[in-house]
C-alpha cells in the first residue's frame, strides 16, 4: 500500500501533472494512486524526489 494519493492531495497536485513528471500514463498513476498496483521500487524513489518527500513517507506500514 501507498500513500501517493495523500501526499498529492496534500501538495494540490493532480494525477495527471504527477504522470506527466514520471513519464507514466495517467491510467498508470491513477492505478498507483488507487493502490491497484504498486510502483516498482525505482519509480516510487522517482515519485518521492519529484514530490520532495522522503521515500518512507509514500509507504503506509502494515506493522502497529
């Protein structure tokens, strides 16, 4: 699970904006978002840079 959707509602970016940075489809970003598939490990580092979050903070924990 991730927290994309988060961090861009909390910056006031949009999926499509996010797609075009990374170089994805919106349907891509917008499966992200959703949770309905997982960035590889490369992209979410990408997603983190360009959002200027910590890689961590893009993550939801599983663990209490």
């Amino acid at each position: 699970m991730n927290r994309i959707k988060e961090v861009l509602e909390e910056q006031g970016r949009s999926q499509k904006w996010l797609a075009m940075q990374i170089g994805k489809s919106y349907n891509m970003v917008n499966a992200y978002v959703q949770n309905r598939q997982q960035p590889r490990l490369e992209v979410l580092n990408d997603i983190a840079k360009i959002l200027d979050v910590d890689v961590k903070d893009l993550i939801v924990s599983t663990k209490p």
